[in-house]
C-alpha cells in the first residue's frame, strides 16, 4: 500500500506541474478573460522627409472585448534603433527586433473602459527634439515602431494589454516644430556611394480571386458558388479598389507605372466577362440571378484600359497548383493553364502578356515541374528565393535556371514579407512571434504584438513602405552572414510580390504607389524593366530547391487523382467528338469549359482547404459524366420477337450533344445468342440512329442481352440498356438433333429389312433340320431321340 501511495502522490506532482506550465504560457491577463483590441486607423506622414509634418500623427481606437473593467488606460509610441542589416529587418517583421530605444512618457486614454465599450484616440509626438514626449529621430533611416497601450484589469496589476507594430521610414528629417524651415534639413541618408546607380524597383501588381464559378452547359449563363464577387467589383470593394487605385496613382508613361506589371488571373477576366452577360448564383435555398451584373461590365471595362501599354502577367489559368499537376502525370492540363491561360487573358483585355512567364503559387517548383514549364514554351518563372539552392538573391534579382533555358525572376523576401506576402520564416530562417521588445516593465504577461501587414485593415503597407526605403537606402550591404542575403550579393534589382490574393482597400494600395513614387522622386531608385528582365539572365545558373515542407502544402493527391480520371474520360469524349456541320458547335466549345472546370479544382487558393478542392473536382467529373451518358442506347417498348435463327436485331443509338459522335455499339455474351461485329457508328448531334445487327440465335425461348454505347476506344458513355429477346425460330442444335434423330431411324429400319430378306422360304417360325428341342443341335456321333406319339394316339 505504501508504494500505491507513494506512486499516486507523485503522478498528482506531475499532473500539478503540468498544470503549472500551462498556467505559465498563458498571458496573464488571457487567462483573466481580459480582451483589448487596439485599432490604427491612420498614420501621417507615412515616409518621413524634410517637407513632412514636424509631427508623427496617429489616430485609432481600443475596444473591451472581454468580460471585465479595464483601468487606467495609458498609450505611447515608442521605437527601436534604426534598422541596419537584413537581419535586423526580418526580426523587425517577425515581432522579435527591440522597440524600446526610445520610450517616451504614457498619455492618458481612458479612466475606465467597460466590456464591450470603445474609445477612439488620436495622439501627435514630436519627431524629434529635446521633448521627453519626442520620438528623438536624428539621422534618417527605418525604425521599428510600437504602439503600445497599458492598463489594469479587474483582479490584475497593470501590463500591456494591446500593442501594434509597424515600421516608419525615415528619407529626410523636417525641422522641429516652431522653428523657421531649413532647405537642407537632414537630406536623406544613402549608405551606398553617390556613384552607385540607384536601386531598380519592380512591382508585381496582383489582381486575382478565388475560383468560384460552377460547370456549366454551352450556351447557358454562368453559375457562381456566391456573390460574394459581385461585392468586390462594385466601387469600394476589394478588386475595385485595387483597380482604380493603380488608374490614378500610376497614369500610363509615368515612372511608377513603368516598374508596375499588373498581374491577372484568366479565370477571373472570364469571369467577370461572363457575369456582364448576366449569370446566376447557387444559394442554400436555390438558384437566383447574380446582381453584379453590371459592376462586373464596368470593372472589366476599366481593366482593359488600365492595362493597355503596361506590363501584364498572366498566372496559370485559376492560379493552378503547377507543382501537385506536375506530380499527377496532368502536364497537359498544366501547359493548357499556363499557355492557354494567357490566351485568354489577351483575348479578353488586348493586350498580350509577358509571353511565357508565369508566377507559380508559393513562388516554388521543383525539377519535374521547371521541366514541365521549359516544354511548354515557358522561358521565365517568378520565384522566391527559398525555391533555389543555398536561398539567397542573385545578382541582379535574376538568375538562369539550372538545365534549362528558363530565367527565375527572384522577389525581394524583405519587402514581400513586409506587404504579407510568404513567411517571415521561410525568407530568413527566424521564428515568428515573441516578445515584441523584451521589456519586463511594459510587458510583464509575455503578450506579443500584433501588426496590420498581410490584413484588410488600415496601415496595411505600411510594413511595406518601410522595407522599400530600407532597401533603397541601406539595401543589402550590412546583410550578415546566414540571413537573407550576403554583401557580395547585393541585389540592385527589388522586385516587391505581394499576396496574390492582396486584401488591402484602396487607400492602402494608393499609399503603397505614392510612397514607390515618393522614393523615385527622391533619386533612390528608378523602375525595373520587369518585360525585360524575363528575357533572359546571362552569367551562372542556379539549382532549384524544394524541400518536403513545400510538398506538404500542396494539393493532396486524392484529389489530383480524380482530377487525373475525370481529365482521362473528357478527352476520351473529345476524341470521339466531331463537329457536327458548318456553324455547329465545335466539340472544343463543348470540353475546353471542363478543362478550365478541373483547372479550378486544382487551384492553390485551395491547398489550405482540400476539401474545397475535392468538391471542385467532383463538380467537374459530374459534368464530364453527364456528357458521357448523353450518349446511350435506347430502350425498346418490348421485347424482340424472333421468327428465324437468323432475324436482324434493330437497336436505336440515340445522341443528345451537340456535337457528333463515333460511337462502337457492344452487346454483352448470351448463351444462345451470337451476334456479327457492328461497325463504328457515327451518330449525328442531337440524333439518334438505327442499326441493324445481325444475330444467330441457337435455342429458341426467352433471354435477355445487355447493349451499350462506347468510344472507339472502349470508354463507356450512356447506361447500358437491356434487350428482352423472345426466340420462336428452330436454332441450329434443333435442327441437327431432328436431322441426326431421322437419321438414326433410316438406318434401324434399313437394318430390320435386310434381315427379313436373309430369311429362308417358309417363314420364320420353322426350325432348322436336326435342331434339337431348344433350338440347339445333336451333339456329333448320337443318335437322335426317337419320334414320341402324341399323347392318346396309337
């Protein structure tokens, strides 16, 4: 007993322990149900130079959103050294560079602030000077700031219960407030020598959305999954903003639209295309019309006059996942969404795109794929630097890949992290999170900041802004060793790729621009030729690098296989397919639409929803199977008679596409039953044809045969119908049993006759002389018995 309980007090030890840590990596006011949400609604000026504001303004609001009273609400602005190498740039995005250089005293925000409850603010702190409320700026430069909001909770000590960081580029500094201006007021700080040419900006301007239209027949309108698009074309939505804010900010002939290359996806422009045209929408309780009908017309509208004379990308048709295609033998499907895809997106806006250059998802392929894009035609790839060997960027910014003829156009980890684009991890191998400033006063619980880059929310680029001047002013020359880029490296190509799916509004895609104009005016860097970067990288190639953690986020290969055998059974149908006549439709009119169907399914807006693409496809293989059963075998009113061994069966093959078909027509084995080879049937649209197939039946009664509809190369189309047959008719092995039976008796009779001619005269009931009494003869040397008399004679 005394070891029972000497185990039980120490499994209740353990168990206590345990507890303790969890308590321990909980905020401390987390788990006190404490929930403060702090809000930046603006910030000015978002570069800072000479002719800028003496005063760094900020407005914004927190708002409870727990269950207890907050006190004592305090909020500063506080900053950290200027930034200084790349490594010091990616703490800074990640949430771990040090704010705390500079602390100016807490302003006053609220007394109390009850669950639920919100309270704006607005506050303005000198940029520099001697003030202790001053944020002490003295040389130009990217600082990282914290906005930082402190309070006690009910049943808690004071801590920080919110914070937001962001960065605030520095290009010159304005003279301190009341004093008369100075022209030459802190000119803006180049850390590279003044012979150095400028840094060349790029940036790749994406307009793209996820896939959310439906299969469809020819000739019917379009079926979307929402409407939700309907609200982002219209002014003020998401699209429309992003649209109209690189109409106005970056006119045509302008340097900044010079270094913009729009990028589109095909499927959204058609899209948007076939919504003008008006089209309906699936909804939990049916099919409605789409009300967007006429913000799509003016939105595509604007788009093609936007994009006339710029550079235009176009990504894979429905940004499909190269890699996981690639990987599933769908090469084809990959070469239609690439090369097809930026058809349809010259089609559609007029102007054609940069010719075979694609972005795939996640700025990553592999060697199978590279070798894939290189068949196709493709001659340049827009690539991260973690898709190629050793991660860092060339110089500059492209490289040619090893074999093969393709140019990597590699994007700028800095600011592409810094606009939200891919992991801060993945760009400079440091972890994400953590303290925002290691201060044990201001942050006693361990919470960590928060940061607007990547969202909807205002300020959304500013992040960006900042990584931008940092690289045109300090650029990579104080890079250490291990993070993303080396000094001998250099970049002075920054091509700057934010999300694909950018969520920013109009305001901050605006701010962004202005602010890549601002830096231009400046003379710190000039636009990149992007067009021409594409056209090829001279000097040494470099070898890609996939690891196994890219593979993990592909699409998974259920999917990729049912996509694989939808793909097989469309092009089976294809093949079959002719144009019926002159102005009918042709059968690409009919399976191209599935193609772009799967394509959709395979998107990489799904890799973090699977089943999203598993249903994609689904939808796409159900439309493939409605086509393929179009074509079927028509079922008889009745059963056939048969009167003959040899009577013709006459079978109807109905075709209800509009696009002929070469149909082969089986019929399943019956015992019985043998039916002739039936040629290859080619069945007019929307027809039907009658074939005569010729059938020996061998037994007569009544069977029933299965007959179907296949593709020349045996794929089935409609169901099988089945065929009642009634035999009356002497069949082959009837005939040969009466003819073998009648047989039989003319030789039994001819044998009887030929003994009744080798009889004797006299008949057949004599006995032969000497025969003995049964029948049998006398033995030789006896004598035969003497005659006995009658019975009763003498």
């Amino acid at each position: 007993m005394g070891r029972v309980r000497w185990l039980a007090a120490l499994l209740a030890s353990l168990l206590a322990a345990g507890a303790g840590l969890l308590v321990a990596v909980v905020p401390a006011h987390a788990a006190m149900g404490v929930g403060l949400v702090l809000r930046l609604d603006s910030l000015a000026p978002r570069i800072v130079t000479v002719d800028a504001a003496p005063t760094l303004s900020i407005t914004g609001s927190v708002s409870n959103t727990g269950d207890r009273w907050l006190h004592g609400l305090e909020l500063r602005v506080q900053r950290g050294p200027a930034l200084l190498t790349d490594r010091d740039m990616a703490a800074a995005l990640a949430g771990t560079a040090p704010a705390d250089a500079v602390t100016p005293a807490f302003s006053d925000l609220a007394e109390m602030l009850a669950p639920g409850q919100t309270q704006p603010f607005a506050l303005s702190i000198p940029l520099r000077g001697p003030d202790p409320a001053s944020l002490s700026i003295t040389q130009p430069g990217t600082y990282p700031l914290l906005v930082n909001v402190n309070g006690v909770p009910d049943f808690g000590g004071r801590a920080r219960l919110a914070a937001v960081r962001l960065l605030l580029p520095v290009l010159g500094l304005p003279p301190p407030a009341g004093s008369p201006p100075v022209a030459d007021t802190a000119p803006p700080m180049r850390t590279t020598p003044p012979a150095t040419p400028p840094v060349r900006i790029g940036l790749l301007y994406p307009l793209v959305d996820v896939p959310r239209r439906l299969p469809t027949g020819p000739r019917e309108p379009a079926l979307l999954t929402d409407d939700e698009l309907a609200t982002s074309l219209a002014p003020g939505g998401r699209l429309s903003g992003l649209l109209s804010a690189l109409a106005s900010a970056a006119p045509p002939g302008s340097p900044l639209a010079a270094a913009t290359c729009l990028v589109v996806d095909p499927d959204l422009v058609q899209t948007a295309a076939a919504m003008a045209a008006g089209y309906r929408v699936r909804t939990p309780t049916g099919v409605i019309d789409g009300r967007g009908a006429l913000a799509a017309a003016q939105w595509l509208d604007t788009l093609k006059a936007t994009a006339q004379g710029r550079c235009l990308l176009s990504l894979p048709y429905a940004d499909a996942d190269l890699v996981a295609m690639s990987r599933a033998d769908l090469a084809d499907l990959a070469d239609y969404a690439t090369v097809d895809g930026a058809r349809v997106t010259a089609a559609e806006l007029g102007v054609t795109p940069l010719p075979g250059t694609s972005w795939p998802p996640g700025g990553r392929i592999d060697d199978r794929t590279l070798a894939d894009i290189s068949a196709g035609g493709g001659r340049a790839v827009v690539l991260s630097p973690g898709s190629l060997a050793g991660g860092g960027l060339p110089a500059g910014g492209v490289t040619r890949l090893a074999g093969s003829d393709v140019t990597a156009l590699v994007t700028d980890p800095l600011v592409s992290t810094a606009l939200g684009g891919d992991l801060a991890e993945e760009h400079t191998g440091l972890p994400g999170g953590g303290s925002p400033d290691g201060s044990a006063s201001d942050s006693p619980d361990g919470s960590v900041s928060d940061t607007p880059a990547g969202t909807a929310a205002p300020l959304a680029t500013q992040d960006g802004l900042g990584a931008l001047v940092y690289r045109a002013t300090v650029g990579s020359s104080g890079s250490s060793s291990g993070s993303v880029t080396s000094p001998v490296s250099s970049p002075r190509v920054v091509l700057a790729a934010p999300p694909r799916r950018w969520q920013v509004d109009a305001a901050e895609a605006g701010a962004l621009l202005t602010g890549v104009a601002q830096v231009m005016r400046a003379g710190l860097a000039v636009p990149a030729d992007i067009a021409g970067l594409a056209d090829g990288a001279a000097g040494p190639t470099t070898a890609l690098s996939y690891p196994l953690a890219a593979g993990a986020e592909e699409l998974p290969v259920g999917v990729t296989s049912a996509a694989r055998k939808a793909r097989d059974e469309q092009r089976d149908l294809f093949t079959a397919s002719e144009q019926d006549r002159v102005g009918s439709l042709p059968p690409a009119a009919l399976f191209e639409p599935v193609e772009a169907d799967l394509l959709r399914g395979l998107s990489a807006a799904w890799r973090p929803r699977p089943a999203a693409a598993a249903a994609a496809v689904a939808a796409a293989a159900s439309r493939i199977d409605t086509l393929r059963s179009m074509v079927d075998v028509v079922q008889p009113p009745g059963p056939y008679s048969l009167g003959s061994d040899d009577a013709p069966l006459l079978i109807s093959v109905e075709n209800q596409l509009p696009v002929a078909v070469d149909v082969r027509l089986t019929l399943s084995p019956t015992p019985g039953l043998r039916t002739h080879p039936v040629p290859l049937l080619r069945v007019p649209a929307q027809g039907r044809i009658q074939v005569r197939v010729t059938a020996t039946v061998s037994r007569s009664g009544q069977f029933s045969v299965e007959a179907r509809a296949t593709t020349p190369s045996g794929g089935a189309l409609g169901p099988a119908s089945r065929l009642l047959l009634r035999s009356t008719a002497y069949g082959t092995i009837t005939v040969w049993l009466t003819g073998s039976a009648g047989a039989v008796l003319v030789l039994l009779a001819g044998l009887r006759i030929a003994r009744r001619m080798r009889e004797p005269p006299g008949g057949a009931h004599r006995r032969p002389s000497g025969d003995g009494p049964g029948g049998g003869r006398a033995k030789p040397g006896t004598a035969a018995p003497a005659a006995t008399a009658p019975s009763g004679t003498r």
